[in-house]
C-alpha cells in the first residue's frame, strides 16, 4: 500500500486521492519496475509521506485550486508544464516540513525531492481536479464529461447525466518529441488518469498558458494558443478561478459538452507522458493526443435513448 494526498472539495464536501510523484522517466506508473523504482517507493512512502503528513497538517491544508490559478499564471498548462506549480507547492510546505522532519538531513532531503521534481505538485493537481469533476457527476440530464482516462488499449469517459456507466474505444499513439534513444516505434498506446486534467479545464486546455510546454510535447506557440482557442468550441463555460494571460485574462474552456464534440466533429485536446510499449522501461517521452470520436457519440446516443430525445 501506498501513503496518498487527501484533496477535498470544500463546497460539496467530497474527496479524491493521489499517490506521491515519483517524477520522470523510469517509474513504475509508466510500467518501469526494478529494484531503483522499488527504493524510490519505499523512500516516498516512508519517510517523506510521513513528514509531509505531518508538514500539511501544520499548513492547515493547501488551496490547490489557488495554487492552480497562480501557476496558471507563471507558465504552467497544469498537465505536463508544472515547473511553477511545484516551486509554490515546496515554497508553501517548506517552513513547515523544516518543523515536521524529524532532523535536518531528513528536511532538507525532502525539499531536495521536491524542489528537482517538475512534477512534484502534480498528484495533488489531479486530485483537485477529480474533486471537481466528481462534484459536477451524477447532475440529471447534463451532457458534461465528468471523467477521461485511458489505459494504454482504452479511452473511456463518462457523462454527468448518464451515471455509473463507461464509453469506451481503442485509444490512439500520442505524437510528441521523445527521450534520447527512443522513437515512436516504442511507444506505448495513449495510457493514464492524468486527462481528468484536460476533463476540468486545465492541460491541454489550458496550453496558451505554457507556451514553453512546446519543447517538451512538440508544436509552436502558436499551436498552444489554437489548442486553447480551440477548446472553446465544445465546452459549456470559462473557468473562472483558471484564467490565461495570453487570451486577457479569458477563464479557460471548461465542461466539455458531448453535443458539442458530435456537432463540431472535434474532440478534447490532450497534452501527456508517453509511455514505453514493453513493461519494465518506463516514460519515454512526452506529446499530444485525441480520444476516439466513437466514444462521444456512443455516448450521445445513449443520452437520446435516456431521455427520449
């Protein structure tokens, strides 16, 4: 068993969870198991949760949601860009992880874990994005996706208004930029839980945040701003706590609208991790992504057959 962050929707009450970041390449949520991944967990899961436990207890609980919007503003997109996101993460628990380690050279190795991972603050990110998501699950008649995930062979979503059950289709490749000594000949089909990101606004959705994310799932800047810009047109609101510099200020795309997707025949934009297609390597790079069309409609037909449309 795993220690995990406990993130919880303070105005619906409910709660979601995620485990500790182990950070990139050759990790065992990219299928990576050795006897390093092995030390790493059992690094994670012993001394730093247990004081990081103790260090947000003494914080009083981080506002991920605010430290969310700031990253927002700093260059993250949230998904893959979490540069800034972390350094606020380790800047907010530092005093108290400094109070809670039981010396010194315990602090300052949990701060050296945090502060060299870009991803430190990303379980939590994913976690208060399926705290919200889950609130807007279950709402009779609404065409809202409330979950996306995929599992390397599947895509499946799930719509508010058609409760418990899922729609699924093969997944597809992601096209990125990858690691030295791998190529998409080694890639892995489309696989992880990370899109509840993209399912809540931010990520790919929010890619004219993080321009600089281009480097590291390829395109230009230009095409950042076009994925957001483009987000707009099968979601149902603007974010108002998720704001993107680039666009004034404009709350990024929020709530993708099934009828939407059909109508316009274009799917949810994702930015992800690429992991290799034979167990035991691990991450391999980074790129972008669609779900199936075939979910979205299959999804749709199941709301007419509901409520008789």
């Amino acid at each position: 068993s795993m220690s995990v962050y406990i993130l919880e929707n303070k105005t619906h009450g409910n709660k979601a969870f995620s485990n500790l970041n182990e950070g990139y390449g050759k990790v065992l949520r990219y299928g990576a198991y050795s006897e390093e991944v092995l030390e790493r967990l059992r690094w994670l899961n012993g001394g730093m949760a247990a004081t990081l436990g103790k260090a947000i207890e003494l914080s009083g609980g981080i506002d991920i949601r605010a430290l969310l919007a700031e990253a927002l503003h700093m260059g993250d997109e949230g998904h893959n860009r979490n540069k800034a996101g972390s350094v606020l993460y380790t800047a907010k628990l530092a005093p108290f992880i400094a109070q809670a380690a039981p010396d010194s050279e315990t602090a300052a190795k949990i701060l050296k874990s945090l502060g060299d991972n870009a991803l430190s603050v990303l379980n939590p990110v994913m976690a208060c994005c399926k705290a919200m998501a889950d609130a807007a699950h279950n709402v009779e008649g609404s065409t809202i996706v409330s979950t996306m995930a995929r599992n390397g062979t599947d895509f499946g979503i799930r719509v508010s208004g058609l409760g418990e059950r899922w729609f699924t289709a093969p997944v597809a490749t992601p096209k990125g930029l990858y690691f030295p000594g791998f190529t998409e000949a080694d890639a892995s089909g489309d696989i992880g839980d990370s899109t509840i990101t993209e399912t809540a606004g931010i990520g790919g959705f929010a890619m004219a945040s993080a321009p600089a994310i281009v480097t590291f799932v390829s395109g230009t800047p230009k095409d950042a701003i076009n994925a957001t810009l483009e987000m707009y047109e099968i979601t149902i609101a603007e974010h108002k706590a998720f704001t993107i510099p680039q666009l004034d200020f404009r709350g990024s795309p929020t709530g993708i609208d099934i009828r939407k997707v059909v109508e316009t025949n274009t799917t949810p934009r994702i930015n992800t991790g690429i992991a290799h297609k034979e167990a035991g390597v691990g991450q391999v790079g980074a790129g972008l992504v669609r779900p199936p069309m075939e979910v979205f409609h299959e999804a749709l037909m199941a709301f007419a057959e509901k409520y008789g449309f």
